[in-house]
C-alpha cells in the first residue's frame, strides 16, 4: 500500500518570529553520542525496532504465520559473555562494510531444527537435542543467514548503508575469530512467542569498536581556521583523501643464516623460521602498529595489538 504525503507550505503570521533554522549537519542517521559516562548508540533503538519486524516476516514466510517477536532492551557484554549466554546456538558472522567488525548472530540451535522441520512439511515438533548437523540442516543454516542479511540491510536502511556479507556459520564461538573474548559488544536480544517456537531467541551483536569506529567517520573533528573555506571543496578534498591507498607491510621473520650454509643450498632444503609473537607493520615505509599472526575467514591475517604514537600523539 502507497502512501501519499501532501506538503503543506507554512504562513508567517504578521509579526510573528522566524522558525528557528534546522542545524546543516543535523542528521536522523547517528549512531553515537558521547554521553557523560561513556557512549550511547541511540540509532540502534530504530534499527533493532525494524530488525524485529523483518524477523518476524521472514519466520511466517518460512511457514509460522502466528509468530510474534519480541525485543528486549539493549545490554552491553564481553564477548565471551555474549556466546556463553546464547549456547548452545548456531553463530553466524558478517562481513558487513562500512562497519568497522563484524555483525555477529546468535540463534538457538533448537530454533534452526524446528525450522529446518517445517521448512521440509512438518510442523516444527523437536525430536531430540542434537550437536551436529545434518548436510541439509547445515545447507538452511546458511540460507538462513544470507536471509537475515536482507532484513539487516533492511533494518539499517535509513541509518547506514550497511552490506552484510556471510562469511562463516558455526555452532562453535571459538571459530568466530574476528572478536577477543574481551571484546564488548553491543548486544540486542530478540524472543519469539507463539507456538512452536515460544521462548526460543536470537541475540544480534556490534562490537562497541564498530560502532564507535562508523561515528568517527560521520562526526568529522572541525578543523580550525578553516571556517572561511568552501564546505564543497573541503568534502571532495576529504572524499579524495580517503580513498587514497597506502602500501601496508609487515615482516613476519628475518632468517640469518651463515655464508657457508647459504651457498650449500640446495632446492628441497629448508631454512627453519622462528614466528615472534608481535610483528611490526609498516605503513608507506613508517611504523604504524605491532600485531599478532593469525587467521581470518581462511586466510592468514595480522590482528593489531598496539597503535604506535606519532610525534604529536595523535
């Protein structure tokens, strides 16, 4: 259903004040406010307001027609917390640019059985608790991930243009590796009601760190004396800016073998590596942070520990 909206343009009456003028850099889409004991994320109340309607839309669709969601108020926890509280569950993680982490989702592993009965003609009864999957509960479970991932786009649109892309579905957290046990999260909790699937829940989670990270890039810092400068000019300049590529690089060991042992190499042979725990990276030839070696989504990947300070310590 269309609806129409008609503009009414306002009369000043004689006499009477002028409107205030709106603020030119006021926007719907924040999604941080630094509040006097830390951050506030007042956004994500619209956001998870929409996530639940799309839920809820997606689960009738799959065969529940009754079904009700129901949203909690937001907490914030550890991560090890977070996948503590939702196990046993099925995880799935996004790759969700511009956020600056991952989306994380946590949904209870008897909800996927019920559905995956239901989604096959039945009327989404639990046989029996199981730890593994079946291939084809594994297959539903990542179609219903890339499923939610529509309806997150949908819940965001309006605040971010957000692009979540799944890149790993597990029943094990320790497998989400692009998050420390430590890491706070921004954790939004979402409880079905109705038969058959009364009480089960999915938990949605944003690192604090994303969440901060998204506000620095809409809340860019004034930069003084600029103030006579051509707003226009200035936004394609920081435009540009960003989207300059620097050259990252890290040297992950430093063999030193001696002349001797050099010039008797032979192919087949094999010169021993000793992996420090921290690697330095460098960024356009300077020193820019420590991490550590790991992997993530498969490939081998450098996690940073450390930012080094530069000469103004910023």
């Amino acid at each position: 259903m269309t609806t129409s909206v008609k503009t009414v343009k306002a009369v000043k009456a004689p006499g009477a004040p002028a409107p205030a003028a709106a603020p030119a850099d006021a926007k719907e889409s924040l999604l941080l406010r630094k509040a006097a004991d830390g951050y506030a994320f007042p956004a994500l109340e619209g956001v998870a307001n929409q996530f639940a309607r799309s839920l809820r839309d997606l689960i009738r669709a799959l065969g529940a027609p009754a079904i009700q969601v129901e949203r909690a108020g937001a907490e914030q926890m550890s991560f090890a917390e977070w996948s503590t509280s939702a196990a046993p569950a099925i995880f799935w993680r996004y790759h969700a640019p511009p956020l600056k982490g991952p989306v994380l989702l946590a949904g209870s592993r008897a909800l996927l059985l019920q559905l995956v009965d239901i989604f096959y003609g039945g009327r989404g009864q639990l046989a029996a608790e199981r730890e593994e999957l079946t291939d084809a509960e594994d297959r539903f479970a990542a179609r219903l991930g890339r499923d939610i991932a529509m309806q997150l786009v949908a819940a965001w649109r309006g605040k971010l243009a957000i692009e979540p892309e799944l890149d790993c579905v597990t029943a094990d957290p320790a497998k989400l590796a692009a998050v420390r046990a430590d890491d706070e999260l921004f954790v939004q909790r979402f409880t079905l009601r109705g038969a058959p699937f009364e009480g089960r829940t999915l938990l949605c989670a944003y690192p604090v760190a994303a969440l901060r990270g998204i506000a620095g890039d809409e809340l860019l810092p004034e930069i003084p004396g600029n103030s006579g400068g051509d707003p226009a000019w200035a936004g394609a300049l920081d435009k540009a800016l960003r989207d300059v590529r620097m050259p990252v690089r890290s040297v992950l060991a430093r063999p030193e073998i001696s002349l001797v042992k050099l010039l008797a190499l032979e192919v087949g042979d094999i010169i021993p590596l000793a992996m420090p725990r921290h690697v330095p990276v460098t960024v356009a030839g300077r020193s820019f942070a420590l991490g550590s070696i790991g992997e993530a989504n498969g490939n081998a990947a450098i996690m940073i520990e450390h930012i080094e300070k530069g000469p103004d310590n910023d």
